[in-house]
C-alpha cells in the first residue's frame, strides 16, 4: 500500500507535466514508448506470444501509431502501416513453414494496432480543441473510479462483483468508484470554470463520471480477465505497487476513446 501511494505521487506529477507543459511531441513519443512496453507486456510477459521478432514487430508498430496520430492521421500512412505490418507478420507463418499458430499474429494485431489505436486518443484529444484542458478527463474518470473503488471497497465491500475474474473487486466498491468518478468531475470541470471561464455542462459533466466509472471497470476487468486466463498476477513490474503498463493504463485504453465520443456528442466545456 505505501509503495503504491508512493510511487502515484511520483508518477502524477510527472503526468501533469507531459500533458501540460511539455511540448506535444514529447507527449506522442512518450506515449509511443508506453504503447510499446504494453505490447512487450501482453505478448511477452502473458506467455502468449514467445518468437522474440513478433515481438519486436509488434512493439515497433506499437510505437508508430501515436506518432501516426501525432502527424496527423493521414490515412495513406496507415494503410502503408497496416500493410507492412501484416505482410511481416504472415511472413512469419509463412517462413514457419505453417507452423506459427494464427492466434499468435491475432494477438500481435491487438497489441500493435488495436489497443496503441484505442491509448492514442489521449493525443488526439491534447491536438484538438482546448486540448490542455479535456486531456485529463479519462485520468479523472478512471483514476477516481479506481482510488473510490478501491476503498470503498476495502471498507465496505461484500457482495463480489466478479469474482472469478477479479475477486477482490466488489458491487460496493463499484457504487464508490461511480460516486468518487463523479465527484471528480464536478471538482475537475469546477477548476477548470474558474481558471479559463469555460461554459461548463455539469449535468454531462456527472454523465461523463458515471459512463467512465463502468468503461473503467469494464477495462479492468477485460484485462485482468487475461491475466487469469495466462496465469500471471501482474503483467509486469516497471512502476513499484502497481505493476506494469498494462495493469496501469487498463481503465485508460477504454475511457480515452470513450472521452472522444462524449466531447462529440455531449460536450461538458465550450
């Protein structure tokens, strides 16, 4: 517990400083770096994938798509991209004379494309409008889903929400994470009013802290579905008390994109 508290106030305020200070270059490359770690994490450190160049395949690709985002989502470049990257890795099956599996390149589509795509919106929302600003909302939603979550669920928590996928997680637990995710919002949207006099929504601003505490959940629970079914308890140990990229950034992969979806349809700030 005091590793973990630890190493999240070490971690915040380095956060705070890549989204809101540094340059957005610095930013996508960041993220690239993490969009690669987190493919080394669900290939390597689950035990799916072994072949250490469909890892290393996998991890580049990773990297590419935020750049990708970064330079302005040109589709040419990611049909180039895809193509590549595809073609290697059925290259692969091909020069294993059929015996790679189709399940393993399956996966490293998921790790290279799908989830760098879904964790890169966090990007597109920093280049978009007052993009200073909406880049913290999927850390509020699914950070205080998390931390509301997580002691509420401590203290109160009794009925198991799922418990052969996450045991210690609670329908408590769930109810705290919403109210705390809500709360957060308010608080966020109220600073937020005060420093720039934006127009604040609240009443979408309590939508966006419900709807993300489920996405965030639901995150959670997908990959520590994963998890159970590799038989890993983390999916590695870079940030002391948390774990790896994967078992940190979860909730984010799913509430980032989510946030995309709610700034087009129910703005909160304008």
């Amino acid at each position: 517990m005091k590793t973990r508290i630890i190493a999240a106030a070490v971690l915040i305020p380095v956060l705070l400083v890549v989204v809101l200070i540094a340059p957005t270059i610095c930013t996508a490359v960041l993220l690239g770096l993490v969009c690669a770690i987190g493919a080394y994490e669900l290939l390597a450190g689950t035990g799916l994938v072994k072949h250490m160049r469909l890892i290393a395949y996998t991890a580049v690709a990773a990297f590419c798509v935020p750049i990708w985002c970064y330079c302005g989502n040109d589709p040419l470049w990611a049909k180039i991209g895809i193509f590549v990257f595809v073609s290697v890795l059925f290259g692969e099956i091909l020069i294993s004379h059929g015996k790679l599996r189709f399940d393993r390149i399956a996966v490293c589509l998921v790790g290279g494309l799908l989830i760098p795509y879904l964790l890169s919106s966090l990007l597109r929302l920093l280049c978009g409008d007052n993009g200073r600003q909406v880049i913290l909302l999927p850390f509020v939603m699914a950070y205080a889903a998390d931390s509301g979550a997580y002691f509420v669920g401590c203290a109160w928590g009794k009925h198991k929400l799922a418990p052969n996928i996450s045991p210690k997680k609670s329908v408590e637990g769930l109810v705290g994470g919403i109210a705390a995710a809500v709360l957060g919002m308010l608080i966020y949207c109220f600073i937020i009013d005060l420093a720039f006099e934006f127009r604040i929504n609240y009443a979408f601003a309590v939508t966006y802290g419900i709807i993300g505490a489920f996405a965030g959940t639901f995150g959670d629970l997908s990959f520590s579905a994963i998890k159970r079914q590799t038989g890993i308890k983390d999916y590695g140990n870079l940030i002391p008390g948390h774990g790896g990229i994967l078992d940190r950034f979860d909730s984010v992969i799913i509430v980032a994109p989510l946030v995309e979806i709610l700034l087009a349809l129910l703005p909160v700030l304008e």
